[in-house]
C-alpha cells in the first residue's frame, strides 16, 4: 500500500476508536464475549466493534454515491 492510503486508513480507525460510540459497543461486545466464554473477549470485541462501525461508514459512503 502507498504511504497515503496508510496514513488515510490510520486517520480512519484513529477517528473511529475515540468515540463514545465505538467505546460503547467495544464494552457491550466484550461482556457479552466474555459471559459467552470466547477466548480473548477483549480483543475480539475491539477488532468485532471497529470493524463494524469502518462497515457502517463506509456504507454511509455507498449511498452517498448511489
């Protein structure tokens, strides 16, 4: 990858994971893997929550195009 398309996608994740938002399900996610007994609920729960918000907008982005 290019170094813009790098410091592009960190911008992104880095903008995404300081929100309440993402806090906010992160917690969610990881209680509920944890109760559910998923190994390493913290870090799934990080990697299930950013991935799905970058999801969210960049569905936001597809229907702006569309």
């Amino acid at each position: 990858m290019h170094s813009d398309t790098w410091t592009e996608m960190v911008s992104k994740v880095s903008a995404i994971c300081v929100t309440g938002q993402f806090k906010r399900l992160q917690g969610e996610l990881e209680d509920l893997y944890r109760r559910a007994g998923v190994p390493k609920p913290a870090v799934q729960a990080y990697q299930d929550a950013l991935l799905s918000l970058l999801a969210e907008e960049d569905d936001a982005i597809s229907v702006r195009f569309h």
